[in-house]
C-alpha cells in the first residue's frame, strides 16, 4: 500500500523541497498552499504526480474541513 504524506507550506521552502523529495521516493503527496498562484506554481513543476489543496491553517473552521478535502 503506497502512503499518502500531506505536505503544508509545500510552496516554497523546505515544504517545496520535501514535496520534490517524496515524489522522488514514490510516495502520494497531497500538497497545501494559500494563494492559488501557488496552486499554479506547483502544478507546473510537478504535474499531476500530487494533489494540491487550499488552505490557510491559521484558521480553525479551514483545519476542521481538512479530512473531508483529503478524500
């Protein structure tokens, strides 16, 4: 069974570098990011190889609806 790692702040940074990295290994990533320049960002570099979610985790109501947006 392949394991799925979410991956925040997968839009710059050491959460871009991980989201590189785990593809790499063969792992399903489910990417956040705020802004959907982002989205866009990402989906240009790594194509359909992830999934990208929006979300702001500074906000409650966001992180409560998380478990349904990763089905």
């Amino acid at each position: 069974m392949q394991k799925t790692i979410l991956v925040t702040g997968a839009s710059s940074g050491i959460g871009f570098d991980s989201v590189r990295v785990l593809i790499q290994q063969g792992f399903n990533v489910v990417a956040s990011v705020r802004k959907t320049e982002d989205e866009t960002h990402l989906l240009k570099i790594f194509d359909a190889k992830i999934k990208i979610i929006k979300i702001d985790l500074s906000d409650l109501s966001m992180i409560e609806k998380l478990p349904k947006m990763l089905k």
